[in-house]
C-alpha cells in the first residue's frame, strides 16, 4: 500500500473515532481485557453500570444455552460468580461491538457479518482449548476482532467496498482479494489503522493485520495462524459472508498449519473432521447469539 | 431438545429415551471411533430412535444396559453392526448432499478438466461406489448433463455404478422412485430429467441412464478393485461402515490407487476417513468435505 493511500486511510479512520454510537464503556473494556493485571469484579460493575442496555444484554447472552448455566444469572455480579471475570469481559465487548456502529446502508448483512466474527471467535477458543497453543479468551477476542477492518471499510468506503462485494459475489472469490482488486487494499490493512488507534495489544494488532498475509508465505505468531486457519475454515462451514466462495481448502498443507505444528508436537494428532462437524453443531447457537446481540 | 420415544418399551419409564440421556452421546461417540460417522445435534433424535429400536429387538429397558451391550458384550460387534443399519435406513436420495454436487460442479471439475485438457482422451471417470438403488449415480448424472454445453462440451462422461446387493442394482437400472426418494430434488431436475411412470413414481430419462454402468461389484473383493482404475471421482457414501477395520483400510488404499493422481474422494456428509490413509489430503469445500490424492508435481494451490 503507497504512503499516500496509508495516510487518506488513516485520516478517514481517525472520523470514526469521533463516531457517537460506540458505548462509553467499550474502549475501557477493551483495555481491561487486555491488561496482564485481571481487572476487579467492581471495575467491572461500575463500567456496566453506565450502560444498562449493554448489562441486560450481557445477562441474557450468559443465559443461553451456549453457557450450560443451570439458572440464568440476574446480575452481572452474578454472571461473574457463575462463569468467570473473562468470560463476562469477552461476553460485554462483544455486545458493545455490536452495538458500536450504525450498520445502516452496509454493503452486506450486518448479521451476516458479525455470525462470521462472532463463529471465528467461538471456534478460536475452541481450537486453543483443544490444543492449548494460544490463551483461549485472547484467541476469542483476536477471532472476534479479525475482520474488524471489514467494518470500517463499510463506514468510511462504503461506495468502493459495495463494488469489492459485488465483484467478490460475482466471482466466487475471498473478499479479500476482491478488495485488492477493486481498492487496492484490503480491510486488514483499515483494521489495523484503526486497531492501532484504539491501542489494541500488539499480538491482536498482528491478527488484524496479518491473518490473509500467511497465504503470501509470511511467518506468523501461533495466534495469527490460528485465526487464520479458523476464519477458512468458518468461510467453508457456512459462517463466512454469506456468498459461495468457489475454492478448496487444504487446511493441513497451509503454512499456518505448519506453524501451529512447530508449537505444538500434538498438534498433527488434531482430528479435524470432528472438529469441523462440532463447528457446525454449534451453528444453530450462534445464530441464536448474534440474534440476542446485534438484533 | 428433549424427545421421548413413541414407541416406547414395554416396562420402560419414558424419561429412558430422553435425548438429554448422556448415555445418546457416548453412543454418538462410539460410532464416531468405530465407524467415523457423526451424529450432529440436530440428528440427535435420530440416533435415539435407532437405539430405541434395537433395544426393543434384543429386548433390553434401559440405556446403560444396551450401552454396556455396544460397549463389552461378545456380542458388541453384530449389535453395533446392526445400530449402523438402524442409522443408514433411508439415508439414501437424490440430491442428499447439494453441497458435494456444488463442489464437484463449481471446483472439482474445472480443476480436473483444466489437469487433463493435454490428454487426447477426453473422458471424466466417476465412481459411485456402493450405489445401492441408484439414487447418487442418476443425481450426478443429472448434475453432469447440465454441463454438457458448457464445461464438458467435447468431453465423454462415464459413471460406473457399483453395488453388491443384486436386487438394489436391479432396481437401480429400472430407475423408477417414488416420492420419498425425490423428496430433496429440485422440481427443475424432475421436470426435465423424469418421466411420469405411474400415479406415484417417476421414471429416469435413458439420457441420464445412458451415461452409467451397473455393475455388480464387492469391495472387499481385492481382484476386481485392481481393476477399477483411472478413475477421477469417487463417492462412497455411508458405505465404509458395514467394514472392519482391516476390510476399510483395504478398501480406502484400493480406492487411492484406482483414483488418478488429483483426484477426489466423497464419504457421507457426516462421515470422515479417520486417518484410514495418510496419503489423501483431506479438502474443504463449502459446506462439504473430501479426500484428494495429490497431484504428482503439485501440492494444492
């Protein structure tokens, strides 16, 4: 990307900031998610207690049957108590995200979008739990995050980002290369502008960044590799963005895999069939989540 | 979701056949190690009354008791056998899986014409291996008509349809379904592929049965499967289970050797290889799965 591209989109990026519809609590819990430190139960209570839209949100997502809780929680404390600090944190961002931007005029389903961020991180977490490579609640916020480039584009592009998906659609390719095609970057590079205006952590600044560049042959961190594989593996079981992408996957001969390996010995033993019809077990859930989320 | 069985067993509480019975998804996962089928949640019930219905033929009550048959009774290998065939009842239509025709029409075939446009010959070779009454090789018959125009202009296709079972190879070659079979096919297919045969059945153009040959073949039969070569697509669907473990590793190995080098091989839509040969490379696919025998100077782009 040229240095002046690199500028006209760090520009339109810095508007978005400015964009009232992002909660109050949002960047706060973002930071004390990434912060070594774990934050306090209170911390966390007094964010929340801003926005109660944000909590009763919260509570009803802990309710789901995705969380096996035997009584739902009535209050945050509660849900704290029942599923942990972490759980909650990622449970609150990801209602603020979805609750962050006007996703009116956007050139795909808003819905559509966030099940696939919303599948990346669920399946993330999974997969890092499995095989205890990456920390699984970072894993699930880097699967979360990923594509949060896309939701840029749509705001401050939206016009060149339509053309991007339409082209995409019309040729069955990953978006990503459309965007290539079509803009002349591609919604990781407006991710990271705005991740690192955010103050992102570094290592999901990377994911955001980097997640297509491993098929470029680029080295990576477990934790792009990871995301990487499971955002393929999401767009090839019906959490991508609602198109037929027209392509194969070979998970197991992709540089990432690889990379995984190096980390982990076991990680070859990985039955991946199975987990590929867990992943679609849990479609209907998610479905169910980005319903009570970002209705 | 909870589902109690309406059959129900003489003397059996109803909450015996509740889906949240964890006993149902240690059996799912006793299926998956023996036979690498899985069960999805949403097919739950299935396997439910499956295991309803050969609890009430060899007359067992409860769930923990037909778990330990499946698990450590000399008779564990025909009863899972015989559960197997509970799960694979009607599993056979057209169109079961639109996602592995999509795969093979939209991204397999041009791949496999573009590898072999330098060939004099111009012939596609498909295998449905375990045809049973013929429900998969008329679908992909039908699938590859529709690209006879387009694509395959100029090429020959050629379905070979196996089966052991004589009376199923009989029916196939008639051709003739009724509604259950067609249930999943698209009315654009019946219209233009089907002739009425009678108040309840349709019948298979000649056009699309010309394109396939019945035969009568045992998998397990190491002589014959020699011969099955040069073949670019294989289906062998629900099939793998009815074999032990070293029948299914032959099996698996014959089919790597009589595919061509870039070629694919279909399971089940739940159902996977378990690491049965580590030379095919498992393949994703928009909404399907599959095994491909890697090219001799290529890995997959």
């Amino acid at each position: 990307m040229s240095a002046s591209l690199e500028s006209s989109l760090r520009e339109r990026v810095d508007r978005i900031e400015s964009t009232p519809a992002i909660p109050a609590v949002f960047l706060p819990l973002l930071n004390l998610l990434q912060s070594q430190s774990s934050a306090s139960l209170d911390e966390v209570a007094r964010l929340v207690a801003y926005d109660h839209a944000i909590a009763a949100q919260c509570l009803r997502v802990a309710s789901s049957p995705l969380f096996g809780l035997a009584k739902a929680p009535e209050s945050i404390r509660a849900a704290v108590v029942m599923l942990g600090l972490r759980r909650v944190e990622t449970i609150l961002l990801t209602c603020c995200l979805g609750n962050a931007f006007s996703t009116r005029d956007w050139p795909i389903d808003a819905k559509t979008f966030w099940t696939h961020s919303l599948g990346c991180a669920m399946a993330s977490r999974r997969f890092s739990a499995k095989l205890a490579c990456c920390d699984s609640d970072k894993a699930y916020l880097a699967g979360l995050l990923h594509d949060i480039g896309f939701m840029v584009n749509c705001i401050v592009f939206p016009d060149e980002t339509s053309v991007a998906v339409n082209l995409a659609h019309e040729r069955q390719i990953p978006l990503h290369q459309a965007e290539v095609a079509t803009m002349g970057f591609t919604h990781s590079a407006s991710g990271k502008a705005l991740a690192e205006k955010w103050h992102i952590a570094d290592d999901i600044v990377q994911v955001i960044a980097c997640h297509h560049l491993i098929e470029d042959g680029r080295s990576s961190s477990p934790l792009v590799a990871l995301v990487h594989l499971i955002d393929l593996l999401c767009r090839m079981r019906n959490l991508g963005y609602g198109y037929y992408e027209s392509h194969g996957v070979d998970l197991q001969g992709d540089p990432a895999w690889a990379t995984l390996v190096a980390e982990n010995k076991n990680f070859d033993e990985l039955d991946i069939e199975r987990f590929t019809f867990e992943m679609d077990d849990s479609l209907a859930e998610i479905h169910q989540l980005v319903n009570i989320i970002f209705a | 979701m909870s589902v109690t069985s309406s059959t129900g067993v003489s003397g059996a509480r109803e909450d015996t056949f509740s889906l949240t019975d964890p006993i149902y998804r240690q059996i799912r996962d006793l299926i998956y190690r023996v036979s690498g089928i899985y069960q999805p949640e949403e097919k739950l019930y299935l396997l439910l009354n499956a295991c309803t219905r050969r609890m009430q033929q060899v007359k067992v009550d409860n769930s923990r008791t037909y778990w330990n048959l499946l698990m450590a009774s000399p008779n564990r290998d025909p009863e899972m056998r015989a559960l197997l065939n509970e799960i694979t009842i009607g599993e056979t239509c057209f169109f079961r899986s639109q996602p592995q025709l999509d795969a093979l029409r939209n991204i397999i075939l041009p791949e496999l014409l573009k590898e072999k446009s330098r060939q004099i010959v111009k012939r596609v070779r498909i295998w449905s291996a375990g045809c049973s009454t013929g429900e998969e090789p008329h679908t992909l018959a039908m699938n590859l008509l529709e690209e006879s125009e387009g694509r395959l202009k100029g090429w020959t296709v050629d379905i070979q349809a196996t089966d052991l079972n004589d009376r199923s190879l009989e029916a196939a070659k008639a051709g003739i379904y009724g509604h259950y079979a067609l249930r999943l096919t698209p009315e654009f297919y019946k219209h233009k592929y089907f002739s009425r045969f009678d108040d309840k059945h349709l019948q298979v153009r000649p056009e699309v049965r010309n394109l396939i040959t019945f035969n009568r073949l045992n998998l397990r039969d190491d002589a014959r499967m020699l011969f099955m070569k040069g073949i670019d697509v294989i289906f062998c669907c629900n099939v793998l289970i009815y074999f032990d473990g070293i029948s299914k590793t032959k099996v698996v190995n014959h089919f790597f050797n009589d595919l061509n080098s870039g070629g694919y091989l279909f399971l089940g839509t739940s159902e996977s290889l378990m690491k049965l040969n580590e030379q095919f490379h498992l393949m994703h696919f928009p909404g399907a799965i599959s095994y491909w025998k890697p090219s001799h100077s290529s890995t997959k782009p």
